[in-house]
C-alpha cells in the first residue's frame, strides 16, 4: 500500500483532472474514520447550535451562521489538510495525530477564509448598491461578480495548504497562491466543475427529503449532517491534493519535502 501510494505521488507528477480526483478519493477511503469522525461531530455540533438559534427551524437565516461556518470550515480543514499531506506520503493517520498536529495553522485557516470571503463578497455589495442607486442592470452587474467570484476562489484555490505548508507570510500567501495556479487555472475550474457536479447528484437526493417532510426538522438535520461532512472533507482535501500536484510540476518537489513541516 506504501509502494503504491509512494509511486503515485513521486516528484514531478503532472496536474491532471482525473488524477487530482483519484488522489482525493483515495485520501478519503484510507482515512474515512479519522476524517469522519472530525468533519461529522463538527458539523453535528453546528447544525445543532443553527436549530436551537432558530428555534427549531431549520431553514433559519441567522446571521450567527455565517461564523459558525467559517469556524467549522477551519476546524474541519486544518486537521484534513495535515492529514491529506501525511497521507500523500505514506504515513499512517491517526485521529490523535490530527487533533495534535492538525490545528498548529488552524488561525491562518480563519484567516484565509476571512480574506477569500471579503474580496469576493464586497464587490457584489458594490454592484447590488450600483445597481439600485445607479440604474445599472443588476444581471450585468450580477453576472460580472460572478465571474469575478469563480476567478478569485479558482487563482486563490491553494492558499489553505499555502498557508499551513509554507514559512510565508500571510498576505504573502495569497500571491504565492496566484503563482502556483497560474497556467493552470482553466484546470482548476474543470476540477472544481466535476466536484461541483457531483455534490450536486447527492444534494438533490438530500433536498427531495427535505421537500418531502418539511416539517421534520430534527430529522431533515439528521439526514444533512452525513452530506455536509462529506462535502467539508472533501472540500478539504482537494485544495491540499491540487497544491502537492502544481509544486510537483512547477517545482519538482516531492511530498516528502512538503509534508516535512509537520514532522
């Protein structure tokens, strides 16, 4: 299982769509417990909290989302993200391990999501004001920021595994991000399109049972928490993943050399 792993991962591989998928789902089935464990209690946590600051709705619109997600996202990354790496390489992952190592970048994560969600939201606040106090078309104005929004998350893709890899410092990070997906970000978006789409077959199962019994609270959110645990880990994953395949075609670099920092 070693050998295979270590030739699959070997410096100079090239960044590949299908390969990228492969290496993601391979993370995840080797490491489906520990990974499990931290991305389902996590969300349990949160959708809990959600309900009782709804009081019992579950299709609440709280502002006091918006932070919970933020804080599950970075507790739920950072680990997966020490994980993802020590995997790569071949070494065994433990829960303990990830508890223990995992969350030494945790405040860089925040920071990053903190940055991302700023530069993409602010821009469509501009065009929603623009659009109203100016008479400007609010598709146009709506649809520029989207495509804005796509080119930020697909230029700064990497920065998590960035940030936690890398003796950078943080804003830096953001560039060294935009260097490692230049020539490369046409491939990104195609990767993040099949991710999308997938998630996207497995929603529309979990939004049919919703729809189904909409008075179910509890167990509308029963039923979400398994999905939204799957979509953070993988969310998670596919970020450090894609980073190790730029720096082993842009810079030769082997995972060994990347996955270094957490020894």
């Amino acid at each position: 299982m070693v050998d295979s792993i270590a030739s699959s991962t070997a410096a100079g591989q090239r960044f590949a769509i299908g390969r990228a998928l492969s290496l993601r789902f391979g993370v995840l089935g080797r490491n489906l417990a520990p990974m499990g464990v931290v991305s389902l209690a996590v969300t349990a946590i949160q959708s809990v909290i959600e309900l009782v600051l709804a009081g019992g709705a579950s299709d609440s619109d709280s502002g006091g989302s918006s932070f919970l997600n933020l804080f599950s996202y970075a507790i739920i990354t950072a680990p997966v993200t020490y994980a993802t790496f020590q995997d790569l390489r071949g070494t065994p992952v433990s829960l303990g391990g990830m508890f223990s190592k995992g969350y030494g970048s945790i405040g860089r994560v925040i920071g990053a999501a903190l940055v991302l969600g700023f530069v993409i939201i602010v821009p469509v606040l501009i065009a929603m004001f623009a659009g109203v106090s100016l008479g400007m078309s609010l598709a146009v104005a709506g649809g520029a920021c989207g495509i804005f929004a796509v080119y930020i998350f697909v230029a700064w893709f990497v920065v998590v595994p960035v940030l936690v890899v890398e003796d950078v410092r943080f804003f830096a990070g953001f560039g060294r991000a935009l260097d490692l997906s230049k020539g490369r970000r046409w491939s990104i978006l195609g990767l993040l399109l099949v991710y999308v789409a997938i998630m996207a077959a497995i929603g529309v199962v979990m939004v049919t049972v919703t729809v189904l019994f909409p008075d179910a609270a509890i167990l509308n959110a029963l039923l979400l928490i398994p999905f939204g645990a799957f979509y953070s880990v993988i969310g998670a994953i596919l970020p450090a993943v894609v980073y190790y395949l730029l720096r082993s075609e842009k810079e030769g670099v082997g995972i060994d050399d990347i996955a270094r920092v957490f020894d």
